[in-house]
C-alpha cells in the first residue's frame, strides 16, 4: 500500500493536509485559512492521527471483508466496528503474553461471577469423573468437605477450538470459583518458572505441580485441585 509520506518534528502543521504552517494565513497547499483555526497540531501530532486512522480504516474494510453481506452496516458504524477489533487485538495479545495454556484458561474461565453463586456443579450422570468423585468421597468421608466437579467453571467461554470439553477440574475445600482464581495463576506460574511435570512451585497459598495432562495443587489445610487437560 501506497502512503502518502508523513510529516514529523515538533514544527505546526496544517490540520488538514499536513503541510507546513508558514507565516501566511493560508495553507500553501490546501489553502485552509490557518489563522482561523484554534489551534494548529504538531507535525508529530498530525502524523499519529493519520496513523490512527489508516488502521481504523484498515480494521474497518477487514471487518467487512470477514463479515460479507454486512458491507452496509460496518460503514454505518465503522467505529464499533473498529472498536471490535480493538478487542480483539488486545485477546490475541493477551494470548501471546501468558501462552496458550493460560489463555484457554482466562477464555475458559472468563465469567465466573455467576458461577461463584452456585459452586456445587453439578455432571452428567453416570460419568467417569462422577465415579472418581463418589470413589474420592467415600474415602474422605467424615473428615473432609465433599469434592466438587468444576467443571462447568470452566466449561464456558467463546473458545473458538473449545478445549474446555474435555477438561476435568475437581475441588476439595476450595470453591469453584477460587478454584478458577488458583489455575490462572498456576499457567501463570507455571510458564514464567518454566517448571518441568512433577516440581512443585507455589500458586498463591497452594503447592502444585504439573502433571503429563494438568495439574495438581494442594493447601495446607487439605483443600485439593486437580485438573486435566483434553
Ligand atoms: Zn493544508
């Protein structure tokens, strides 16, 4: 794509074309009456405008290009259109920022307020992890809380290659929704350590470790998370 060069310095420019502000009242080259304007930009300034909307503009036509058919609304609205995209940049880059474990889990576990008012999930019947569950809870009966699936915590989200279906997060002593608090952090932890499967490291006031597909952490207190992966 071919741009036009933009001006830089701190010396005004016209707000219009860009071009030197000289002593005379009318821009050279667009013949904007400058002294009637407020106030003249930098050409620094005027440079990062024009930037700024070259890649609205640009974020725009790939909005339209994507979504063939809403030509007509994109250009009736090309900043929402423009602020979408923003958005999704800004995910791409968080992505990239924490890696792709912490990334399915921030996607997985991105709205877990109303998840937090009903931390007893509840599972198909008759699953595996139902069987597990039942097994774990028979053996911590009487001295434990019960192990809760948080499974559907996790089991959210606008994912586009959905891993969440064959996730597995079950809790002991810990709602789902701290649950949710701790795994962040873990891929947080665990990828900033760079921590090979069975060394443990601390996600706040639990001790975890990775296994070959998730991870386990334990509480002094006995609470317990354990997660698969699919
Ligand atoms: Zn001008």
């Amino acid at each position: 794509m071919n741009e036009p060069e933009l001006p830089s310095g701190t010396h005004r420019v016209c707000h219009r074309c860009g071009t030197a502000a000289a002593e005379s009242v009318w821009c050279e080259s667009c013949g904007l009456n400058l002294k009637q304007q407020d106030e003249l930009p930098t050409a620094d300034a005027y440079a990062a405008k024009k930037r700024e909307e070259r890649w609205l503009h640009l974020q725009t036509e790939r909005a339209q290009g994507e979504n063939a058919g809403r030509e007509h609304a994109a250009r009736q609205a090309p900043k929402q259109t423009a602020k979408v995209a923003k958005i999704s940049l800004g995910v791409a880059a968080a992505l990239l920022l924490v890696g792709g474990g912490a990334a399915a889990a921030l996607l997985l576990f991105g709205s877990d307020d109303q998840q937090r008012a009903t931390p007893a999930a509840t599972e198909p019947a008759g699953s595996p992890a139902e069987g597990r569950e039942r097994a774990t809870t028979r053996r911590q009966a009487g001295r434990a809380p019960r192990a809760t699936n948080c499974r559907d915590v996790i089991d959210i989200g606008p994912t586009g290659s959905d891993p969440a279906d064959a996730v597995s997060i079950t809790a002991r002593g810990v709602s789902c929704g701290d649950v949710r608090d701790v795994l962040v952090d873990f891929f947080r932890n665990s990828i900033q350590a760079g921590t090979a499967p069975g060394n443990a490291f601390s996600v706040q006031d639990f001790t975890c470790r990775e296994t070959s597909g998730g991870g386990s952490c334990k509480r002094r207190d006995g609470a317990t998370i354990k997660f698969s992966l699919g």
